[in-house]
C-alpha cells in the first residue's frame, strides 16, 4: 500500500462560534494526519488577521500550516510585513495566489500576478517557505486560451513554486491532459488534485459558476433530483467523489487537498471510504 500526499483546507471563521466548530473540526482531522492544513485568505485580501489566527493555532497545535498569501489590492511592503511576520512565527509553507477581487472594481495591488508574489518571496525569504501555487485542469476563467493559461503557469513555476493546488473539477481527463500539457512544458512538480466534496447542490452549483469548475451533467442531473433529502444527495456525493479519487490515483496523482469547507465529517468519509478500498491517504 503506497502514500499518498493529503492536505486539507480551511478558511478563517468569522464569529465566536464559528471558531469553536473550526476547533472541534480540526480535533477530528488531526488524527487523519494529513501534510497540512492550509488557511485562505478572504477576497481583496480580507481576514488577513483571521489567516494569520487560524494558521498559528494550527502551528502551536503542532501541526504544518500553510496560509495562503495573495495579492490584489496589496502593496509590497505589505507582503513583505506579512512573510516576514510567518517566518519568524516558524511557519514554512506558503499558498501564494495572485487572488480574486472582492468586487469588479477593486483595487488590483502592486502585483498583478501570482508569479511575481512566488518571484518576491522567494527574493526576500530564499528557501525558507515551501510554496504551493493554483493551478486550473478546466482553464482559469480569466484566461484568454488553455494555451495561454498554460504558459502562465509555467511562468509562475519557474519563480520558484515546489507543488500545485488544482481548482476541484469531477472530470479527471481534464487533469490527466493538465498535468500531460505540463509535464511536456519540462515542469515535474507534484500537481495535487484539488476535491471537493459534494454535500449541497444549491452553493456548490453557483461556486462552480464563478471559480470555472464543471459540473458534469449527469451530476448535476442527479443532485437537481434529491431537492431536500440531504442524505441521498450526500451518499451519492461520496460515491462520485470517491470514485473520481481512485481514478485520478490510478491514473498516476500523487494526492489530495480537500477543500473541507470547515467541516470534518466529509474528509472523514472520503478518507474512511478510500482507506478501505486500500489507499493509505
Ligand atoms: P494567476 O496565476 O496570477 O493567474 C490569474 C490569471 O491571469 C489567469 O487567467 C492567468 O492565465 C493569467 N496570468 C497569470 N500570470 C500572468 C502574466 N504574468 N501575464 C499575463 N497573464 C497572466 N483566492 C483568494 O482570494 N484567497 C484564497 O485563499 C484562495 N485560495 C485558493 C486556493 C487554490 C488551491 C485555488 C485553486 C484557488 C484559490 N483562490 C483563492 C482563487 C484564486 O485566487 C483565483 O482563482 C484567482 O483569480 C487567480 O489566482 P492565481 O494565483 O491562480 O492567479
């Protein structure tokens, strides 16, 4: 039975009992012993101090986090401030994302892109960090063609990036041929599949609707019919997502970043269905 990469995501709470639920979440994952747990940055670079919260409880927890770094609406200096502050706090993991925009008119920041952030912190920090970046099996919905989405994400590579994150996506050709494309481009980082669990149609379809990830037809066919019984549509969300697991590792990926939407009992399930199949994840 090989290992497989596993990490798990989160993002900062907002409200007091928020954070106790995110507590009790992350009691139950430890066990699961992810690489580990990375934290997001709000939109426009929001909760900039709920990040740096949840990632040092993660650190003092004795845990690896990684909180993501972004850059729309943020100076230089500002970044500099923050990895610096991360480093002398020990952490050593990085999520670095060019970001999105809190609203159409928001301010872009002093960098546009996410390989000028992975350039400036590797300038500023050397090899401290291990640095993941984002990449887009479906194409980022910015982007003007595959081809040219591709080469960006050479590019931010080449500045200094150790993995990839890809965006969730249910249609593991899509990054069979994303990994394919960029292995022919001389990249040979491990580019770790991005899955989201299915638990409710109704935010999942209309996330899926800005951040460019495809719901097949069939799935979303499937999920449109069970309306208000939860339960039917979750066990048929666990057979889809765990089944899209075992392929992609039969097809060669080196693992999992679970966007866990702050909740523990899907990882659980997933984990708890791909460990008895025979995956050690
Ligand atoms: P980039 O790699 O900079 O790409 C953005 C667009 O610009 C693409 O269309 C690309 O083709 C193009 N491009 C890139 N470089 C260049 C260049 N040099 N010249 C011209 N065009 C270029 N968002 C948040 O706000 N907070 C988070 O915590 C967060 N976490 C995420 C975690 C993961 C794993 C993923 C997959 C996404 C996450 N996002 C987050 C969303 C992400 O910020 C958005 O998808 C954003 O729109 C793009 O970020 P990026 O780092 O991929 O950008």
């Amino acid at each position: 039975m090989s290992s497989h990469h596993f990490s798990i995501e989160f993002f900062p709470p907002k409200t007091p009992e928020a954070c106790e639920k995110l507590r009790q979440t992350r009691a139950r994952l430890y066990p699961l012993s992810p690489e580990y747990f990375s934290v997001t940055l709000g939109a426009g670079g929001s909760t900039q101090d709920g990040t740096q919260d949840v990632a040092l409880q993660i650190h003092q927890e004795g845990q690896r986090a990684a909180p993501h770094v972004t850059c729309i609406g943020t100076s230089r200096q500002t970044i500099r401030e923050k990895i610096m502050e991360y480093k002398s706090l020990g952490i050593r993991h990085l999520v670095a994302l060019r970001g999105d925009l809190p609203n159409p008119y928001g301010e872009l920041g002093e960098f546009h892109y996410a390989n000028e952030l992975v350039e400036f912190v590797r300038a500023e920090t050397g090899d401290w960090f291990y640095i993941d970046v984002a990449a887009y099996p479906e194409m980022h919905p910015e982007a003007k063609s595959p081809q040219e989405d591709l080469i960006n994400f050479v590019r931010k590579v080449r500045a200094g990036a150790d993995a990839a994150i890809t965006q969730y996506f249910y249609n593991p050709d899509a990054y069979f041929r994303f990994v394919e494309n960029v292995r022919k481009e001389g990249v040979d980082i491990p580019v770790i599949a991005g899955i989201m669990p299915i638990t409710n149609y109704t935010s999942l379809a209309r996330f899926s609707d800005t951040c460019g990830a495809e719901i097949p037809r069939w799935i979303r066919l499937k999920l449109e019919s069970y309306g208000d019984d939860l339960d039917s549509l979750r066990d048929f969300g666990l057979d889809v997502v765990t089944r899209l697991c075992e392929q992609l590792l039969a097809g060669g990926a080196p693992g999992f970043h679970f966007y866990s939407l702050n909740q523990a009992g899907p990882v659980e399930a997933l984990c708890e269905r791909l460990r008895t199949v025979g995956y050690r994840v």
